[in-house]
C-alpha cells in the first residue's frame, strides 16, 4: 500500500512539473493576403495581366479586319485563289492563337511560382516566430477547418501580419 501511495505521489509531482503548452492559430488565408508583398506582387502581376490581354484584343481585332477585307475580296478571286488567301488566313490565326496561348500560360506559371515562394516565406516566418515566441504549436485557421474554434485570445493572426510585413519592409 505505501509503494502505491508513494508511486502516486510521484506521478503527481511530476505530472505538476510540466511546462505548460502555448497555443496559438492564425487565419492562413488572411496572413497570406494581408502580406504586403502579396498585395504589391499582385498589383504588379495585374499591370502584365492587362497588357498581355491588351496585346491579345489587338492581335484579334488585326486578324478580325484581315478576315473582312478578306470576305470583301473574295467574291472577285479566282476559286483557286480565294481557298489559298483563306488558308493562309486560317494558318496564320491558329499561329496566333498558338502564340497567345504560349504567354499565357508562362504568365500564369509566373504567377503560381512567386505565389508559392511567398506562402512558403509565411509558413517560414511563423516557424520561426513560433520558437521565438515559445509556441509549442501555431495551428492555421482556414475554411477546410482545421481549427473548428479558438478563442480570440488565442488568435495571432493580426500580430503575424504586423510582425511579417514589419520584417519585409525591412528586406
């Protein structure tokens, strides 16, 4: 009996000896798009955007006007003549098109490539603020629901947004 009692006890004191855990989340999406260098990437992105569709309604509009010079024209060629000029005609908006799609999708892999460097630097920062802060867990808030409910004063997400766009005005 007093091996049981003395076994309890210390099972007690040290179970009382351990360090409390701190435990903190942040809404994910809301740091990733409050993070300034986001916002200026994506101002930035839009400016190419814009000009490439632009580019793009110009390079129709020209190929539109051919096509309607072309349909004026045709009645007064040659069969012959008129199926070669609307071959070439085709050709050369599917070379277009081709051409368009190509920059289109280097800009949108240009685009997803900077986006994930710039969550992976988030993710980065909060590791690191984390231990600096002595967190033992930082969970992520997102619609998915990995974090269901937490209390707001638990909630950092405000103070990882000031600190990460604090530390990135500093780069």
């Amino acid at each position: 009996m007093k091996n049981i009692f003395s076994v309890l006890i210390c099972l007690i004191v040290l179970s009382s000896c351990q360090e409390p855990q701190k435990i903190a989340f942040i809404d994910n999406s809301k740091v990733v798009n409050e993070f300034q260098k986001k916002v200026n990437f994506e101002k930035r992105f839009q400016t190419k955007v814009d000009a490439f569709n632009k580019k793009a309604d110009s390079l129709d509009k020209a190929i539109q006007m051919e096509a309607q010079l072309f349909q004026s024209k045709a009645n007064n060629m040659a069969r012959k003549q008129a199926e070669s000029e609307y071959q070439a005609l085709l050709q050369k908006k599917q070379m277009l098109d081709y051409q368009l799609k190509a920059e289109e999708q280097s800009l949108q892999s240009e685009g997803q490539k900077k986006i994930d460097t710039l969550i992976k630097e988030v993710k980065e920062f909060v590791k690191d603020y984390g231990k600096t802060n002595g967190y033992t867990y930082i969970l992520g808030a997102n619609d998915a629901g990995s974090v269901m409910y937490g209390t707001e004063a638990n909630d950092i997400t405000q103070t990882i947004i000031d600190a990460l766009n604090a530390k990135s005005k500093e780069e």
